[in-house]
C-alpha cells in the first residue's frame, strides 16, 4: 500500500483468497488444549499455537499474503516495513520465499534474537530509536531510497486479510466456540480475527488482552477515539505500537471488551504456559491467558480460543529470570 | 514385581495389552518435523514428543501399565520406587489416578521441579544420597516398613511393555522408517522400543544416544556385559543410571549402537530445539539429536524417529544460563 493509494477495508472475499494464496508457504498450526489450565481458569481452553507458524509467529500469514499477492512490475524494488521485530522477521522470510528485496527499520532496542532472525531470512535492518515518531521518520527515508513496496505491520488491508487466517482455521479446527482473546498491539491480529468471526461466526465475542502498560487500546475503546502512546514499555514487546484507522475500524465495531494485565501477571502466565504446555512463547502471547485467570467471571464455562501469537524469545533474557 | 517373584522378559502381546489398558491414561502424543533439523542434519527427522506426554514425560506409560495391572489386594498398600525424578513422578500420576498410596526415593540433588510435581500428584518422597548404592539401601528400608509394591524405573516388564507403547504409536503415526534414537539411561525407554520394533518393524535400526559423562552402556555393549558406574555427573540428570538384568536383554539383542555426546553438545541442541522448534524439553531429550549432529554419515538421507522423552525442566536453571 504506497501513500497514494488509499486503504480499504478488506472483507471476508480477502480472507478466502489470502488462504489460497498462502497456504503453500504457512503452517496450518495445532491447537493445543490443557487440562490443568482448563481447571485453573474454570473455562475450556483451546489454545491455537501461532509460535510453530513458520517465522515462529501469525505474522507470517499476512506478510505473506502482501509478498505473493504483489503485481510482477513490484518485484524488483522489493518491500520495505517498520517493526518492532516479528513483522520483520515475518516479510523477510515470504520476501525470501519469493526471491525479492526485504528492509525493515527495527527499534534499535528490539530483541537480539528478532534481529538475528530477520539477518537469517535476508532482511536488510535499518535502525531507529525505540519510539514510534522516529520509526516513522526514519522509515521515511528509507521509502524514498529505495522505491520499496510499504507493508504496513498491521494497518494494511493485505495483513489484515492474512492474519484473517488464523480463525478461520480456529473456527475449523474447533468447531463452536463462545469467545477468542487476542493480544492486541497494533490490532492486526485482532482486526483479522474481527473480520472472519464477524462474517463466518458472529456468536463468537471477541476479546483483546493488553499489558496494563501500553493500554493504549483500552483507553481507546472507552474513549471512542484512537488514542496513541509515544514508547510504552512493557515485556510484552511485540504490543507496543498504536491503533491506526483500519484496525481501529474492527475494533471499534466488533471488540466486546479490552483486558489489561500487569507486567508481573504477564510473566506468570508465560512462566507457566511453559511449565505446563511445554511450548516455547512470547511475553505478548500470556497476555491473554493472563487477562482471563484475572477475569474468570467472564469466561466461566466458556468454550474459549486463545491465540499463542509467537514463539520468538531470547532465551538468554528470559523475563523471570532478570527480575 | 516384588523380590520372590522372577523377571521375565515382556513380549509383543505384553505391549498390545498395555497399550490398551493405558489409553484412558495417557495422550498419544504428536510427531512433530522440522525442515530447519532436516537440513542440518541432512536427514528426515521425525520427534515423537512425549515432553507433551501426562506428567510431562514417556515415563507415565509405564507407571500407569504397572499401577493399572495391580491386582485388588495389592492397592491397599500401594506402590513404591526410586527414581532420578521422572519415574516418581509418573508413578505418583498412576496412582494418583487410580487413588492408591505412593512412596518415592528420590536424590536430595533432584531437580526442585520434579520433587514439588512428585508432591503435586500426591506422591510421598523420602530422600537419599545422588548415588546408586545410597539409593538403593534407602529404598530397601521404605518397602520394609510400607510394604508396598515395587514398580522398578526400569527393571520392570510391566515397565518395559507400556514403554514400548510409545514406538507403537510412533510406526502408526510415520510409517516406515529407517532408524529410531532414544537417549539411554537404565534403558527403559531402549528396551521398549526394542520389544515393538523388533516384533513389528524390524528393519527399523534402534539407536541409543547417551552422554559422554555416563557411558556406561556404550562401555556394556563393547565390553558384552553390563558396566555400572556410581554416581556419574551429567546435565542429562534422567540418564544416570545403570542398565540391569532385563534392559541389558533388549540392548545386548537389539541395539545396533550407542552414540555419546559431551556436555555442551547437549546443551547446545537443547537450546537449539527450543529456538527452533518452540518446545520446553529436557537435556535427556537433547542428547539423540546432538549425537545424530555429530554422526551425520550413519543418518543422512534416512528417515529417523526421534524420541523426545520429556519436558520436566526447572525453568530457573536452565543449563546454557549456568555456564
């Protein structure tokens, strides 16, 4: 999407052909389920795993579908992103899928282990501070270097539609469900997650989990209107960033409510998603299981999605262990 | 199996009837793939992941062949047994489940993660010395004074016959291959594979991985009898004890070879699978993959099961931040 276009809303069409479109380069993920979480909560917990996604993260769906969905005169400029990581990572690996250029501007801060991922799949990095008025004025520059095609992380209607994937493939696995909680940064999961629940299964409510932290989203539901914090720091790094229009259009009409968790909640979940499940996850990817041992009236004998968005750590700097 | 009694050798329908007795018991566990190990190793590598296994470990099939097999007047006093951590713990998941007591012998130095599970399951632990002779002196004294059954880790065929259990599933679920590597420690897990593979697959080449630090069953199968070592000092904390009578049977027969690794070969494909792969695991279970690393010419090209055997890992000292 270059800045002359404008942006549309995808519908539930985009979805389908996404699907096609990438399922030869995803993984149709496993879902998960726990007995002794099942317990915990008082709820039926199906926990669907996006950190076995190829990339080790559901950002791979919509990177890909943006990469293999390009017009052939776009190829050879390549593409060009900011992230603060897994969106990085995830264009570099369909970029290196389809043979074309990939830069992303990174946070200079961003994990060690997201940036060596990135290097592996043959992304250029090109850094910035950890602050999204820099990501954008450095991104800026490298648009007008390199001629790329821009795939926004979340604010396209090609991730949307990718992302849009991994319910649909939740609804299918699954079968009926009373409600999905997604983490929400930017929206991108959560806006896929609103479009295909919306139009194949609309007696699923929709829930978000954010870190107390950068509760930008929160605030926003409630105050009808995107609100945009300037570097929010959390563990949850990959939930930093804000809303923009188009995910703030799924959130807005199809978010039943926002949940917040603490850091120290956060990392007792993903602690014990790890002790218990035995799968390697994100801080952001607890911050649902989090929101819901904190609001168990609402889930309460609830058929209940959860989305493990990603499995990209450093397991050098585990969080429970720098405390 | 109780001192008067003498062992004897499990065979196949000893395996078909615990497979059907432990069902309700256990999960039958997935097989993941990896086209990042595939390459590295020049192999197609399938893992058996029974680090999603009840109590976390391959180990809750035997226990549960020997619990569920028990005969009524035996479940008053229960059953009894020493074990480096995974074997209490699988035990005390049987009997939990079947509601009988259940006493353990357990090294001081065991993992503190595998002493609070023992007592999660309900499971009573008397402690010893981290040695095979303090182990077994302080185990004779508990079923003096208990009176309850003996369910040996390993030297057991009830044992035997439900860990073979897990190669059962492993050929339903892949089809032909061309070898198996399980890690060795007193060979349970070995000998069970032996007794199906052998009975139902066997052009199927078994592999035992051990570590450097405990060779002793790579030294019994040069020697041609069984060497025991006191003590011996490995990451691999499920992998220090000795062969005995009736696994020494299935490894003598049945094991083409042993393969070691040292301590950091371990250690690094420890972290090298949960990066890539994205699941917690034991250093036990790392030990077939870093041997297969280091012996790529007796793998490449062939189709190789891998028996990840369990997730137990106290997440507070994980080996590669020790170092």
């Amino acid at each position: 999407m270059t800045k002359s276009q404008p942006l549309s809303i995808p519908v539930i069409s985009d979805m389908f052909a996404a699907h096609e479109r990438i399922k030869p380069y995803i993984h149709k993920t496993p879902v998960l389920t726990s007995s002794y979480f099942n317990e915990l909560s008082g709820a039926e917990l199906f926990f669907k795993c996006e950190n076995f996604q190829k990339a080790g993260v559901f950002k791979a769906r919509g990177a890909s579908n943006a990469v293999f969905g390009l017009a052939d005169d776009k190829l050879e400029k390549g593409v060009a992103t900011h992230s603060s990581g897994n969106h990085a990572l995830s264009l570099s690996y369909a970029a290196g899928r389809r043979g074309i250029p990939c830069t992303v501007v990174m946070p200079r801060t961003a994990p060690r282990a997201k940036k060596e991922a990135v290097k592996g799949y043959g992304g250029r990095i090109v850094e910035c501070e950890p602050s999204t008025s820099s990501r954008e004025a450095v991104f800026a520059e490298v648009v007008a270097e390199t001629g790329a095609e821009f795939v926004h992380p979340y604010n396209d209607p090609r991730v949307i539609a990718g992302q849009a994937t991994c319910s649909h493939e939740l609804i299918d696995q699954i079968g009926e469900l009373d409600a999905v909680v997604a983490p929400i940064g930017g929206g991108g999961m959560i806006s896929g997650t609103c479009l295909t629940l919306s139009n194949l299964a609309p007696g699923i409510k929709i829930y978000a989990a954010e870190p107390a932290n950068a509760d930008d989203a929160a605030r926003s539901l409630k105050a009808g209107h995107i609100i945009a914090d300037d570097a929010p720091e959390t563990v949850a790094d990959g939930l930093k960033v804000p809303l923009k229009d188009l995910t703030w259009h799924f959130v807005s009409n199809y978010v039943s409510d926002i949940h917040t968790a603490t850091e120290s909640e956060i990392i007792d979940a993903m602690k014990l998603i790890w002790k218990r499940m035995k799968i390697v996850m994100e801080p952001s990817s607890a911050v649902p299981l989090a929101t819901i041992l904190k609001n168990k009236d609402v889930f309460a004998g609830k058929r209940v999605g959860i989305i493990i968005t990603g499995g990209n750590v450093d397991l050098d700097l585990l969080p429970w262990l720098n405390s």
